[in-house]
C-alpha cells in the first residue's frame, strides 16, 4: 500500500467515524476574497480563442482576453477594450481603431496593432480548422483566404498602420461589425509565446497551460484542474486593472445541471450556468429568490423537409404549425420560463420586431389540412418527428404530437437519436420534422435570417426563393439607413413565415441562479456577462429551503 | 505458479489487440463525425482538421498508424480537448477514479462481508432476513438513485457532508464511496454468506468446533479464509468495473474521473480517447482478473497444490 492511499484511507476512516464538518463553504469565503465562483457548464475543450468552440469556453476566455472592444452589460454597445478608441471611415467600409496606450500581456509586453493583424491571419488560416473563423468574414478578402482561394494574408483586409493603429477594411458597410470585436473569434493572442511552442497553427500545442499562457484580458491563468476547477487572478497589467473590483474567478465543470443546484444550494456556487426545469416553480417561490431569468437570443424551432412528401405542400407545412398552441408548451411543459415564437428572429432584436402572422388556429388548420388533401386527418401518410436525446426536448415533442392528434387527427412518430447521429441526419436532411435550436452570434436579425438562403449550410430544410436571397445578400447590406434595413429584414421574413419551411416554438430564455452577494450582473439578451462590472456584497448567508 | 501467470499474460495479447480492432472500427461505422457541430462546418476547415488528425488518409492506414502509436504507448491526441494527449487525459482522470474505486471496494467488502458473515452464522432467522433483504435492496437500487438520495440526506437536510467534490473539502469522499460501494456491498453480502454457509457445514469445522474451539474462534480461524474465496474471486473483476463504471457517481458528485471522461468521449465520438480508454480498461480488466484469480489460488490450497505441481 503505497503511503500517499494509506494516508487518505486512514484520513477517510476517520471522517466516516467523525462526521466532519463541512468547513466554511465558497460563497462565505469568495464574498470576503473578492472571488466569484461560477458553475460553467462542461470542461472546457481548451483556452485557445482560435481553436474552441461553446459557451463554457467563452465565459473563461472573455476573462483572460480582450478583443478591441468589450460590450457594455446593460447596454451590449461596445465600449474600450484593447483599442481605446475607433472612428469609421465616409463609406463606413473602414473602420481605424486606436490601441490602448497603456495595453499589456499579461508578461508585460505591449499590445500592439500588429498583434491583432497576425492574430486574425492566425485565426483564418486554413491550416487552423478555425470553426468560428466566418465571424471574420466581413473583413475585406477573409473569406477567400480563410477557404484557400487566395494565399497571401496580406491581402486580408486588415493592416498596422504603426504599432499603435489598426485599420480594418470590410467588404461592405456592416452594422454589427463592432459586435464581432468581443467574440472570442477576433481575440488577439501572443504571438511569441504561441512560437516557442509550436508551429502558429498547431492545435496540439502546451501554450495555454498554466505557466505557458499569456493573455491581455484583465485576468490571467492561476489553475487548470481538469474535470474539477479552472481559476484566474488579476493580471496586474491590465490597462484598466483600476476598476476591477473582483480579485479572481472560479469556474466548475457542472455538466450536471442537478448536481449544480445542489452545489449552489449549500453556498458552494455564487452563480449556476442553468437552472433544472422542475426546480423553477419552488425557488420562484422564494422571496428574494435567486433565480434570474431574461430573454436570450435564441429560437427554439422544428424544421421541416420540404423536400420530402407530405411536407413538400405548403398547407400541410402551415396547417402544422397553427395547430400549435405555443402558450400551452410554455406555460405548462417549460413551467411559464420562456416565450411563445411566431417567427425565427427574437423579438426586440437590436429593436427589430419580427412579423406575426398567424396564431393558435384549430380551425384554420383544419380547414388547410382539408385543403391539401387530408379532410379530418383521412389519407394521412404518418410523418416522423425525430429530435437528440433530450427530456426537454421529448416532452415538447410529446404536446406537440398530442397537439396534432387532437386538433387535425394526424399521426406524428417520434424518434429520438444520439446528439451526433441526430446532427448527421440534420445535415444530411435526411428527415421529416427534426428538433432544432439556433442562438445568435450577434444582435442583428442577419444572424438568424441569413440561415435561410438557398443552399445555406444551416438552412437543412431545401427552403429556397430568389427574392428572400436577394433580399437578404444584396439587398439588406446596402440599405442606407437602420429602418429601411428592418423593413427589408420583416418583408423577408415575411416571406419566410408565409412558406413555413420551420414552425418556431418559443424564444429562449436565460435561466440562472445568481447568489444575493453578487452585483453588476445585469441579466441581457446576449446572456453576457463583463466580469469588469462584477463585485461580490458580503451579505449573510441565509439557507435556501425549497418547498 | 510463474508459468500460470506468464501464459495468461500471452493469451491477454490477442484479446486485447481483438478489441482494439473490433473499437477502431465500430467507432468509424457510428453516424456523425467528431467535428460535426449545430452550426454547419465550412468544407474547408473541416478538410483541414481531418488533415491535422490523419482522417484524410484510408482507414486501413489508419489503423496501422495508430497500432503502431499504440506500440509506442501512444494513445494519440484527444478530438475533443485539442492539446490533451490521451494519455494526459486518462492519466488526469485515473487517480480520482482509483481512489473512488478503492473506497467503494473497501465499502464493499467491510460492509458487505460483514453482513454475509453475520447473516451465514444463523441461516433462516431475522439475522439472516434483515441483512440479506437490505443487501437486496442495494443490489436493486441503482446508484443515480441512491446517490441523490444520500445527498439529500446528508448534505442538504443534515448538513453533515458536502454535496459534490472530490478532494476539495474534508469529507466529500465518503458520499461518493458509499453510493458507489453499496451495490457491490450487496453482491459481496450475498457471495460471503452462501461462501461461509458452504464451509460450515464441511467436516473441518466439525473437526474444530469438536476440539471444543469458542464458534467465534471456528469462524474467525477457520472458517473465514474459505468462506471468503467467492468474495475474492469477485474482488478482480469487481474493481476492473468500478473503475470502468463509476460514471454515474462522477457525474453526480462532480468527481473529476475517468468514467466521465469515457462515457463523454462516446458521445463527442472522440476515437482516439475511446479507443484508449478501451484500451487501457480493458487492459486492467484482463490483468485485475488474472490478480484475483491469483489471490483464490493463495487462500485456497487445493488450487495452491494444482499451481505447485505445474
């Protein structure tokens, strides 16, 4: 018996016969240290802004790195992050950013204008397998460069003017261009370091292990555990280290959402990354309850194959859609958390409100259903449904097939597949209906209505109409103002709405629970969190009893 | 005794290389890729991470790439953790595990042999009953049920032990054990009972108790080192499954093992780190087997005598 086992087993016998006590729990201590301790989701696949991909990687990147801009929490509008400032040129094509004076690695080097340029190279060489890299693409020539049609980076739209400026040229005026500069995807990252250990587009390289790594964020790097802990301290070279009010941040791998609530229960969690569905109505109950909720920019939808009988025919495509009551799922199967969809871009998006154009219609979808040849449900060829392994999702496709059994006297099979069984027959479109979610990039009604160009690789559904892909590729980019830009956005999406290729379901909402110490943590739309806002309130804790 | 072990180490190499082969293919045959996402993958980029990764090459140069690894004790770089060798992950992952392993063991034999032993020494009455249906119950009872059972006992209502962890604070191992220690106490409940049942009634413990040793002398002296033999055999393969089973405990603790980082890899369809934790468990199952089967010889002196004449 080695002594390393001998010791712990004598140090587990002894807790077995003494019931330990528990010790101070992480909310006390972090409240008094200053570090916040987040659930996060899933072990993070990394910590390389080029070579990741997920919401659990994003929220530790966007500690340790900064793009050249960093949006406001409350606001989402950008406000300085590694540039200081950025003006746009007549034709809004160029934009020219000015670096901070005072920006720093976390090794004290200065960041440069240069770093980003061959930061963006780096982040759209083809030999990188970049999956985030079309974030890139208004950039003048990213795309031919980052798809091998073109070899020379230098001509990639983005340039050091000297050390301190950069100029970026688009291909065309692009309004949520200022957005992309704080996705992970258009971070710098140090050249230098990424060097000494490898070729500049290795994946396997050690550069971002602790010790290794080296950041320009306000944070840096102090733990990596895997499957346990990933903690990050102050980067005392932080430009704007001043107004940092936390001392460091602690992210859990809590890929099991029950297991979290019970963590942040027991004051081991200042904040989870989801809230389990049937525990909503009782901390609801709570008064001062920590549970927060917001709208977040993503649509919960079903695709249909328009390729394919019975779905080829319009009506049978809108007689399923209306004989959908969206206020029944949500209030009953996802327990009042989220909000009825009629179309696929959220409402409110960037202030875009997205047509509605039909309801809850039993009659109606009866009345359509007869039209393309169904009367009462009669001839009914039987149509499948198929959705990923999911209790969430097999409930809502439970009502839904329920729904349509009891309104048009159809009936839908369901069948439910692996993640990436599920994810090959999507694109394969090899499907009927199939279950699907989309959340936005960015807040601009493009990022969800561009899916559904002809040919588009997220569109899976055959939809195809020259006069929605004209008004989304040419059209749109060239309106001059805002309003006239919304107006072509709602008159394509009418369009879409009208051919029902998918029949949206709800729009998703952000669900977390937010300890009562924690502050400057608004709840948006982008479910974004700048921990440059954040400080922690040493307020008693107080035991959570749920009914 | 030497020759025993070195041949059951020889007929090891087929079996392991056969389920090696029989992985590296299965895996390729399952739909959907391991770089296929939500989000549709550009053409390009995803030529370009084939590349990076030898999927471009035929699959029987595949193969042979990654046996010849293997020989190296390469596992090859993880798909999912892209700078994570393999074997950095299982190497990661395996000291929880272990541990976790060792401790429900330990949890299943004190508890478990106990009970059997307790239950074996009056057949048919309440100190038979009640220990044996408890162990029924364990074997019965899967562990994503008991373990948020326990959890909420101990950690939420009482407040006795932590909720999740694994070495973060004093005392959240002892939840984890027994949840995962409880159905094997069952299954070793029962094996030690019909053991010691079986000895007891041989001619050699007549032969003590009629030499007028104290029953607890006959059991503890005598009677136990026979009786336990199931229990031993059943340790091996146990503790081979423990290690390769323990997902559901880690996932409900939060324990930063290996089981996660398997059953993981199956859905992200992760073939190098499939592959190698196959490997690697499989590998410790044939050799936990072979250790068991070992111990059974030492406690057990007929088969000592078969091992001494070969």
């Amino acid at each position: 018996m080695n002594p390393v086992f001998s010791l712990s087993a004598r140090v587990f016998l002894a807790c077995t016969l003494v019931a330990c006590s528990t010790g101070e729990s992480n909310v006390g201590q972090g409240n008094r240290e200053g570090v916040f301790h987040v659930g996060n989701g899933s072990e993070p696949q990394g910590l390389d802004p080029h070579v990741v991909t997920g919401v659990p990687e994003s929220k530790i990147i966007d500690t340790l790195f900064e793009g050249l801009t960093r949006k406001n929490p409350w606001t989402l509008e950008p406000e300085p992050g590694a540039a200081a400032s950025w003006e746009f040129s007549e034709d809004l094509r160029v934009i020219t950013f000015y670096m901070q004076p005072e920006g720093r690695w976390s090794n004290g080097d200065p960041v440069t204008a240069h770093d980003f340029v061959w930061s963006w190279r780096r982040a759209l060489d083809p030999a990188m397998g970049n999956l985030y890299a079309y974030m890139l693409y208004p950039v003048e020539n990213a795309e031919a460069y980052a798809t091998g049609k073109l070899s020379d980076p230098e001509q990639v739209g983005v340039r050091a003017l000297d050390d301190m400026t950069l100029q970026v040229t688009l291909n065309a005026p692009t309004p949520y261009f200022l957005q992309l500069m704080d996705h992970y995807s258009s971070y710098a990252v140090h050249r230098a370091t990424i060097e000494r250990f490898g070729k500049s587009t290795d994946r396997f390289t050690q550069w971002t292990r602790v010790g290794n790594i080296v950041t320009n964020g306000p944070f840096q790097l102090k733990e990596w555990q895997l499957n346990r802990r990933i903690a990050v301290e102050r980067n005392p070279h932080y430009w704007d280290a001043d107004v940092l009010r936390l001392n460091g941040v602690v992210f859990y791998p809590t890929e099991n959402i029950v297991s979290e609530e019970r963590m942040f229960r027991v004051h081991q969690l200042h904040y989870t990354g989801d809230v389990p569905l049937n525990k909503i109505p009782a901390y609801r109950k709570l008064p001062n309850t920590p549970f927060v909720e917001a709208p977040f920019l993503g649509t919960y939808f079903y695709l249909l194959n328009t390729e394919r009988p019975p779905l080829d025919d319009v009506l049978v495509r809108r007689a399923l859609s209306l004989a959908v009551d969206r206020e029944a799922v949500t209030r009953n199967v996802l327990y009042g958390s989220n909000n009825p969809a009629y179309s696929i871009t959220p409402p409110g998006t960037l202030g875009y409100q997205p047509p509605q154009l039909f309801s809850y219609d039993p009659a109606e979808a009866r009345r359509l259903l007869a039209e393309a040849g169904y009367p009462e449900g009669a001839g009914w060829p039987g149509l499948e449904l198929i959705y990923n392994t999911s209790e969430s999702h097999r409930k809502i496709a439970v009502a839904l097939q329920q729904m349509w059994k009891d309104v048009l006297n159809i009936e839908v099979t369901l069948s439910n597949q692996e993640w990436k069984v599920y994810l090959d027959s999507v694109s394969e479109m090899n499907f009927q209906i199939a279950r699907r979610g989309w959340i936005g990039d960015y807040v601009d009604p493009n990022n969800f209505l561009d899916m559904y160009i002809s040919g588009g690789g997220n569109n899976n559904t055959g939809f195809s109409d020259p006069v929605y892909d004209d008004l989304i590729l040419q059209q749109a980019p060239r309106a001059a103002t805002e309003e006239e830009r919304f107006a072509l956005f709602y008159e394509a999406e009418t369009r879409l709405m009208e051919q029902m290729p998918i029949i949206p379901i709800y729009t998703y909402a952000s669900k977390h629970l937010v300890h009562p110490s924690v502050r400057g943590l608004p709840p948006n739309l982008m479910d974004f969190i700048n921990v440059k806002y954040i400080y922690l309130d040493d307020v008693p804790l107080t035991e959570i009893e749920l009914e | 005794m030497w020759r025993f072990i070195a041949g059951r180490l020889l007929q090891a190499i087929p079996v392991i290389l056969a389920v090696i082969t029989v992985t590296f293919f299965l895996v390729r045959v399952a739909p959907g890729g391991p770089f296929d996402s939500e989000k549709a993958v550009i053409p390009e980029v995803k030529a370009a991470l084939e590349a990076q990764y030898r999927l471009d090459l035929p699959l029987g140069q595949q193969y042979l790439a990654y046996l010849a690894d293997l020989a190296k004790g390469e596992l090859g770089p993880s798909f999912k953790y892209p700078g994570r060798s393999v074997n950095e992950l299982i190497a990661a992952g395996l000291p929880a595990t272990a541990e976790l392993g060792a401790y429900a063991l330990l949890v299943a034999v004190v508890l478990g042999g106990l009970a059997g032993v307790i239950a074996s020494l009056k057949p048919n009455s309440a100190q038979d009953y009640i220990p044996m249906s408890v162990a029924m119950i364990g074997i019965c009872m899967p562990t994503f049920l008991l373990g948020p059972l326990l959890v909420l006992l101990f950690g939420i209502h009482l407040e006795w032990l932590p909720v999740a962890g694994w070495g973060d604070m004093p005392g959240d191992k002892i939840l984890p054990s027994l949840t995962l220690g409880a159905a094997y106490a069952a299954y070793t409940a029962r094996l030690s009972r019909a053991g010691m049942l079986e000895v007891m009634s041989q001619d050699y413990i007549r032969t003590a108790r009629a030499k007028g040793l104290p029953e607890w002398q006959v059991v503890t002296r005598h009677a136990l080192r026979g009786g336990l033999i199931p229990v031993v055999a059943f340790l091996g393969p146990a503790f081979a499954g423990l290690l390769a089973g323990s997902f559901v405990v880690e996932t409900i603790f939060q324990i930063p093992g290996l089981g996660r980082f398997y059953v993981q890899a199956a859905f992200n369809r992760d073939y190098t780190m499939i592959l190698g934790t196959t490997v690697f468990l499989s590998t410790l199952i044939v050799l936990f087997n072979l250790l068991s089967d070992v111990l059974a010889a030492w406690l057990n002196p007929r088969l000592r005598a078969q091992f001494g004449e070969a």
